[in-house]
C-alpha cells in the first residue's frame, strides 16, 4: 500500500529516522524472534542502496539455528587472554537472541570499478538496513570486531571480503539507553569557491 504523504512531512520523517537511529547492542534484544519476513523486508530495503555499475556487490547470510550461541562463544574464546572471567561468560551469552546477519562484498567478477567503491556500496546498503530497522522498532548494530571478522570468513567465497556481522533484534526501547552525539557540522565543513572573486 502506498501511502500519501506532503513533501515536506515526507523531508522531516526521513531527517527524524536518520537522526534516531542508534547502535542497539546485542545484549538488550529480547528473546522474541525476529520473523523471516521482517528480516527480508530489511534486507529489501538495503539492497535498494546505490551501486556504481549497478554490480550490487552484497550478500548477506541470516545465521539461525546455533549461531548466536556459537558465536558468543568464539568472541568469549577469540578475547579470552584479556578478559576477566566474568566479560568471559557475559559475552558467552551476549548474542544469543540476536538475529546476525554476515556482511559479505561480492567483488563485480570483471573488476570494472576499484574494490573501495564495492565497500562503499555495500556500507551504503548496511546503511539502508539499520534505518529500516529503526523505522520497524528493531534494534540493531554492525559488529566489525576481529573475532566477528573471523567467524564470517566460513561463508566467503573466491572473490569476496567479510564485512562483519550486522546484529539485530526486538528490544524495549523505553529501558535501553541509547545516547550517541556528533560534532558541530562547522568543524566538517568548508565551502571553497574555486576562482571566484570574493569580496
Ligand atoms: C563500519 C562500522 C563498524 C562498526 N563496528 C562496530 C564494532 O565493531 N563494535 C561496536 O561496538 N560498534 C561498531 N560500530 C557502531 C559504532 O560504534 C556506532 O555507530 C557509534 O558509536 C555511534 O553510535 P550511534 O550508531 O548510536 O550513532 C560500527 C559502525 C560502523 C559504521
């Protein structure tokens, strides 16, 4: 269904998902499950990012059945030596009612772009997938730890890089904090005029 909305309720919506959307880590998922097709309509809405030669260099693998406790469990192993016992057994179980989801860049077989703008969209795509989480009330984050970089690796082919895991799940948004903060866009952004004369 369409729904019809002004130009200007439409600007303020997409400023208000963007502005809101804030990394929801793993341990404040809930154990509600997070249906097939909610997780295709979120996938859905990240492969709608935009792609130089169209090669849409993504692919994502949903890892159900044992691999948020599997995974928990290589983080807690991967960090063992610099960890204290109890950071051990809470990341045992930090994601085990996470919904992960692997990063994949599927390099264009023929090369015809640099692979940084590969990344480039397929970061463009992640985006895509945390704001629409946002707009579903799902939490979520994108895990590029080196353990998470590790485990991804088992479902990489020729020609392709593991981008982490994306991490996503019901949470209640009233008890989770969330605060994050940016800097002034002053401090980022110069105007530069090239050769016209100011005065
Ligand atoms: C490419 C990328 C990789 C990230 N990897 C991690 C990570 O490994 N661990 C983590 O805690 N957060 C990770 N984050 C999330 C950032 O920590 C988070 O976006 C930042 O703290 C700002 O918070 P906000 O997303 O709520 O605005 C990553 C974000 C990006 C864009």
């Amino acid at each position: 269904m369409k729904i019809e909305i002004n130009p200007m309720e439409k600007a303020s919506l997409v400023t208000e998902v963007i502005r809101n959307r804030r990394t929801i880590f793993a341990d404040a998922f809930t154990s509600e499950e997070v249906s097939q097709e909610l997780i295709e309509q979120v996938l859905t809405d990240a492969i709608w990012a935009p792609t130089h030669k169209r090669t849409e260099p993504w692919r994502f693998v949903v890892l159900k059945g044992n691999h948020p406790e599997k995974m928990g469990e290589y983080m807690a192993e991967f960090y063992k030596d610099y960890i204290l016992e109890k950071r051990y057994n809470s990341l045992k179980q930090y994601c085990k009612n996470a919904t992960l989801i692997a990063i994949i860049m599927h390099r264009d077989e023929r090369e015809r772009i640099p692979e940084w703008e590969e990344l480039a969209a397929v970061s463009c795509a992640v985006q895509n997938l945390w704001l629409s989480c946002t707009t579903h009330g799902l939490g979520g984050y994108w895990e590029t730890c080196e353990a998470a970089m590790e485990y991804t690796k088992q479902f990489t082919q020729a020609g392709e890089r593991s981008m982490g895991i994306f991490m996503l799940g019901h949470y209640d948004a009233v008890t989770t904090k969330a605060v994050s903060r940016r800097r002034p866009l002053e401090e980022k952004l110069h105007w530069d005029f090239g050769d016209e004369l100011t005065d």
